[in-house]
C-alpha cells in the first residue's frame, strides 16, 4: 500500500513559530540575569524605583558568594547617600497575635496616605518553615500587589546575626529605592526582638486579650524595648477583653522606668481585621518620631545602631576567620581532646588558637 505524503499526520507549513516569538520570556529573564550590569546602571535603577533591580540587589547582599558580595559592597556604598529617610517601625508579637492581618492593614493605611512602605523580616527560623514571613507573604494578599510595597521574606539560616545583618543591609537599599517606611517584622520568640530594636526607631509590640497573655506577656526584657503595646484583634466579642488588657499593661508600663527620651509606652487597642485603630497608630508613632527628632534622641540613636552593627560586623567576621582557617581547625581538634583529658584550660586553649590566628 501505497504511503501517502500527504497525510494528516504531517507537519503542516502554517504551523512554525514566527521569528519574534522563538524564546519564551522566562529564556529572556535568564539571559538578562546573565547579563553582566555595572554598579552604576544597578544602582540607577534601584534610585528609580525599580523593583526587579532592588530584589537583586538584596538577593546579592544575602549571597556568601565571594564576588556576590564585593559586588554587594559597591551597590551598598554607592546607595548609602540616598538612604536613612525613612521611618523605621519594628513589629513583634507571638505567632497567633495576628501580625500578618496587622501589618497588611497597617501597610494599606500607609500607601492610601501616600506612603511607600516596604516590610522585611528578621526569622532565622525561615530554613524551618516556623513563623516565617514566606508564609505571611501568601496571606498579605491585598499589600503583596499593591504597586507602593514591597515584601521581601528574610533569608533562610540559623545565624540570627546573619540574618539580623542582612536585614540591616536591606533596609539602605529599600530606603535609595523610595520606601518612606520601612516595617521589620520578627517571629516574637527568641532573641530576634533584640536584633530588631537595634535597628528602627519605634518598636511596637503587639499583644492579644482574653488569652492569659496579660500576665504571661508582661517580660521585662521585651516590654522595656517596646515604645508601644497594641492589643490587636478587639473587635466582637473580644472588645471588653481588649479595653481590660489595656489597663492592665498600662499598670505594668508604669513600673518600669522612664526611657531615655523621656517617653512614655502608650498602650493602644486595635482591630486589623476591621481596619479600627489603626490611623491612631500611625499617628502616635508620627508623634514619637516628631518628639524624638526635636530633641536630638532620634539621631542619638541613629548613631548608636551605626557603632552597634559596625561593632556586631567586625565580631562575626573574625568569628567567621576563626573557623575557616585550616591551621586554626586542626589544632583546635588537639586542644579539645587535651581538654577533655584534664591537660590544658579553656582559657589557655583559647589564647593559644588566637595566637595562632594572628600568625595565619
């Protein structure tokens, strides 16, 4: 039987792709991320507002790529001059105080004023899926498309100083791409509270009532640092819970001692769900930051976040020298084993792995 060269199974002419339409866009994304780019062509885009060039950026300042840093550490100077004009608001509170729904609503109220808010994250837990802000990026939902936002979720690790540092990175580049307002947020247990106080300058604590959290809440660590607490989730049945959970941590406020500035801790009730409080919120924290400025305390500490990071920075790169050094892990090996055999100290051991680093 004769084959036909005409069958349908045939290719037909009309069916080749045209020229223009050859690559798809995800072919074109790869190769413009190839594409080498200067610093001063990144660092002019992240000036305009472009948010593909400042998630790079980031992406290059969280990278322990030897070269993704160097090229971090020249995007990073070059934006240093068009950063520190923002407000800087940490957020905290244990999982379940509604911290998503807060800053999400807290989010809109800002770009509905005007406002250009972008909302980081300290989480050194993220590697683990707990608490993560990766999550709370899926939930954001009405924030996450809203043109004057920006979320970016914290960088897997275990090193809170990591983590915390390249946060800290992240906040100059978000600043000399625009964002008035800069948000931390930080998973609420642990030491992330301190790491975030270290680098905004208004901490705000969120708090829910009716649930033991009055009482079991009140740690001196936290509520010290705190320059706000914010009952959240008052709304329905939880309104009267919420106005007796202000009085109670208003009483507990009064016990501590006043701040440096003179300011006293508001305690304030929110719903985030309803939208209700919020505009207070920002305006307390507007008359914080006024207070502050006119007083000198908000440069003050400014400079006192500068000297603690640079401080923080230098102590975890000689930690990081310490353990990558190849002299230094051998013998660190020997001198473990002479401990554990009662033959040498800690603190002997010790001088002599510095020493021996100095030498390296």
């Amino acid at each position: 039987m004769a084959t036909n060269s005409k069958s349908n199974l045939s290719e037909k002419d009309g069916v080749l792709q045209p020229e223009t339409t050859s690559k798809t866009s995800a072919e074109k994304i790869k190769l413009n991320r190839r594409k080498k780019i200067d610093t001063k062509e990144f660092v002019a885009k992240i000036l305009d507002g472009d948010i593909t060039f400042l998630s790079r950026a980031i992406t290059l300042v969280e990278s322990t790529n030897k070269r993704h840093q160097q090229k971090a550490n020249e995007i990073l100077n070059a934006c240093l001059p068009y950063a520190n004009k923002s407000i800087r608001i940490g957020i905290t509170g244990v999982p379940g105080v509604g911290k998503s729904t807060f800053i999400e609503s807290f989010g809109k109220h800002l770009t509905s004023i005007g406002k250009k808010v972008a909302v980081l994250a300290v989480d050194p837990s993220s590697s683990v899926n707990r608490g993560s802000i990766l999550g709370d990026k899926t939930r954001m939902e009405q924030l996450v498309v809203d043109k004057d936002a920006f979320i970016r979720p914290s960088p897997s690790g275990t090193s809170l100083g990591g983590v915390a540092q390249k946060t800290r990175e992240s906040i100059i580049l978000c600043e000399a791409a625009g964002f008035d307002t800069i948000i931390i947020e930080t998973v609420g247990v642990g030491q992330s509270e301190t790491a975030v106080h270290s680098m905004v300058d208004f901490f705000l604590l969120l708090k829910l009532s009716g649930a033991g959290d009055e009482l079991q809440g009140i740690k001196r660590g936290i509520i010290e640092m705190a320059d706000a607490i914010v009952i959240n989730k008052a709304d329905g049945d939880n309104v009267k819970n919420a106005k007796i959970a202000k009085v109670e941590f208003n009483r507990a406020l009064h016990l501590y001692p006043p701040k440096e500035n003179g300011w006293q801790p508001k305690v304030l009730t929110a719903s985030a769900l309803k939208n209700s409080g919020i505009d207070a919120i920002y305006e307390m924290i507007l008359s914080y930051i006024d207070s502050a400025r006119t007083s000198g305390y908000f440069e003050k500490r400014r400079n006192n976040q500068n000297k603690h990071w640079l401080f923080s920075t230098i102590e975890q790169e000689l930690k990081r020298r310490f353990y990558d050094n190849t002299d230094v892990n051998d013998q660190l090996k020997k001198e473990i084993h002479e401990l554990n055999n009662g033959k040498t100290t800690p603190f002997f051991s010790a001088d002599k792995l510095l020493k021996l680093l100095n030498k390296s």
